[in-house]
C-alpha cells in the first residue's frame, strides 16, 4: 500500500477572507467616488441675477433712507413693538427661544462646516468650505460696518417714542440673525449641483431665514426695519457670490500646490542622524609631477601602493570623511612636509670629514 503525501491547499476560510477584501477595497473605492457628477458647475453672473441684485440694492437704500428719514416706517416699528408679540402668545414664547439659534452665527456656522465638509472630502476640492468662509467674511464686513455705523438701539433699549434711535451706540441695525440666516441656510441651495435640490433647498433656506427674522420681532430684540434690512443684506451677498468664485478657484489652487510642497518635502527630507549610513572615507593619492622615482623597496603587506615608500605613512594628511575630493595641488602649492629629524648629511669638522655646527642664532 502506498501513501502519498496530500498538497497542501487554500481551504475555504482562505478564499473567502480574499472574498472580503476584495468587497471592502470595493466599498472604499465607491466612498472615494464622487456621489454626483465629476464636473461642478459654477453658477454664472446671469442676467436673471443681475436683475435680482439690482432689485435687492434699491429695496436695501430704500430701508435705509426711510429709517434715516424717520417716516412711516419708523412709527410701523414702533407700533409693533407696543404690541408686545411675546405676551400676546406666550405659549410658544420657550420654543422660539431655542429656534432663533438657527441665525446664530456660531452654532449654524459649526453645522453647515461640518456637512461642507463632508461634502468637500466626497468631492475632492475645497470650494464648499471656501465658499462658506468667503460669504461669512462678506457677511461680517458689510453688515457690521452698517451696524457700527448707524448705532441703532434695539426696542428693549429705546429712549422716545417714535424716534428711530439712530446713532445711540447701537448695533442691531440690520439684523445680523436674519442676515446669518439667509447666508448661512442659502449656501446650501447656492451650491446644490441638481435642479431638483436646489430648487428643495431654496424654498428650506428661505423658510429657515423668514422664520428666524420673525421670531426676532415676536421676541422684542430687533424693530421690523432690522430684519427688512437684513433680509436684503444676506440676500446681497448670496446673489454677488458668483463675482467671487475666481478668487476662490485662485485660493483652492494655491492651498492644494502648497499641500503638494509640503509632501514633497517631507518626502525628501534626510533621515534621522542616528539612522544615516557612515561615509567611508576616500583615500586621495598624492600625485607628483615629472618622473616618479623608483622606490628602494616595494611595500609589503596592507597594500600601501606604489607611492607608499616615497613618503612615510604618518605624515600622510588625513581625507575628510564628509568631503569629497578636491582638485590637488601641484608640488610647489603643496605645504613642504618635514619627516623627523634632520636630513643633511654630518659634515666634517677640521678636513676630518665631520661638518662644524652652525652657530646659533
């Protein structure tokens, strides 16, 4: 009977092991996919959208002009803030307190960075993120330039009836919630890359930004003019981000080429000094010009070459080992070296063939 020995084969737990990292390398490369179309449209200055800016910068000067002018407006404002909406329904006094928070700078910013931000890292470019920061930043300079400028009182703060509180140390007119609001909510529909979402997410930001603006008048912290003018200020800013997008595609660029520095860098930087290979140093023969002498005896032993006896090996200067070899110099460049002790011949003193000593100096 004869008994041969079985090879040895992948069993199933083998292959099916394969079966699972072929299906995660799979799931990781769909995540690394774009989940909407390669090519990104940029929205264009349209002329349907120079109209709506055009639009938006009369009504913006109109609400200044009659605030400044302390007409009908003005009395609107005060008419409705002694109406007191947060006692007329006080029962959902507590929830609009949570609910304004949606125009607060801090907490909205926080939420629509991280969604960008995931979205920015599913699409491979920053122009989400650097979208927001150049909206936020328009935002800041232009509402609060006017805020600062005008000086407006809030109703809980005002001083006379009908005036308009103008130039008071103020600093709600236009209402930055409302402003936020729009601004912030809006550029989700601004850079949806579907009809259908855009169309879904303007009618939510525009909702979202109607409802903080009036909560803000039903709780008594801003006049109804603040929250026109902010309206049509986050509106401005939405509506002229398109004149931003080349300095945005200019900064996505630069940061992307100074990443692309820092790896290179980094992958050239030199190891650790502890880890560095030593330099064996390079032995340089001296080279002499004209005929070589031949040497009284060949060297023996550890190879010191045709040159070795010419001269001893302990007067050789030593190479540097982080050096590399310079050109030589020629015999009479070179620094004379002396070997030990003195190499004239004993004179002779008296014609007795011994040389006299010298006198000293």
């Amino acid at each position: 009977m004869v008994i041969t020995k079985r090879q040895d084969r992948p069993g199933p737990t083998l292959t099916r092991c394969n079966v699972d990292w072929v299906r995660i390398d799979r799931i990781f490369a769909r995540l690394d996919r774009e989940p909407e179309p390669p090519e990104i449209v940029v929205p264009g200055m349209s002329r349907t959208r120079k109209v709506l800016l055009g639009s938006t910068v009369v009504f913006y000067i109109a609400i200044v002009w009659l605030v400044l002018a302390s007409s009908w407006l003005v009395l609107l404002d005060w008419k409705v803030m002694l109406f007191r909406p947060y006692e007329q329904w006080p029962e959902v006094h507590e929830f609009l307190d949570y609910f304004v928070v949606l125009g607060q700078r801090g907490p909205t910013a926080v939420m629509i960075a991280a969604w960008l931000g995931w979205r920015s890292w599913r699409q491979h470019t920053l122009r989400p993120l650097l979208v927001m920061a150049a909206s936020l930043l328009l935002l800041n300079i232009t509402v609060g330039a006017v805020k600062i400028g005008l000086g407006r009182l809030g109703p809980h703060y005002a001083t006379e009836i009908g005036s308009a509180e103008l130039f008071m140390g103020g600093d709600i007119f236009p209402s930055g919630h409302t402003a936020n609001a729009v601004v912030t909510w809006g550029i989700l529909a601004y850079l949806a890359t579907t009809p259908g979402a855009r169309r879904w997410l303007s009618v939510l930001s525009a909702t979202v930004a109607l409802s903080v603006g009036a909560t803000t008048v039903y709780l008594g912290t801003h006049w109804l003019s603040d929250v026109l003018l902010g309206w049509a200020a986050g509106l401005l800013i939405l509506l002229a981000l398109p004149w931003v997008e080349p300095t945005i595609a200019r900064a996505e660029a630069y940061i992307f080429e100074m990443r692309d520095r820092w790896r290179s860098r980094r992958a050239l930087a030199p190891a650790a000094p502890g880890t560095a290979e030593p330099v064996a140093p390079v032995a340089v023969p001296s080279i002499r010009q004209g005929a070589d002498p031949v040497p009284a005896r060949e060297p023996v032993g550890s190879g010191g070459g045709r040159y070795a006896s010419t001269r001893p090996a302990q007067h050789l200067p030593a190479p540097a080992a982080h050096l590399a070899p310079r050109p030589h110099a020629v015999r009479s460049e070179r620094a004379p070296v002396t070997p030990a002790g003195s190499r004239r011949p004993p004179q002779a003193r008296g014609g007795s063939g011994a040389h006299a000593p010298h006198p000293a100096r």
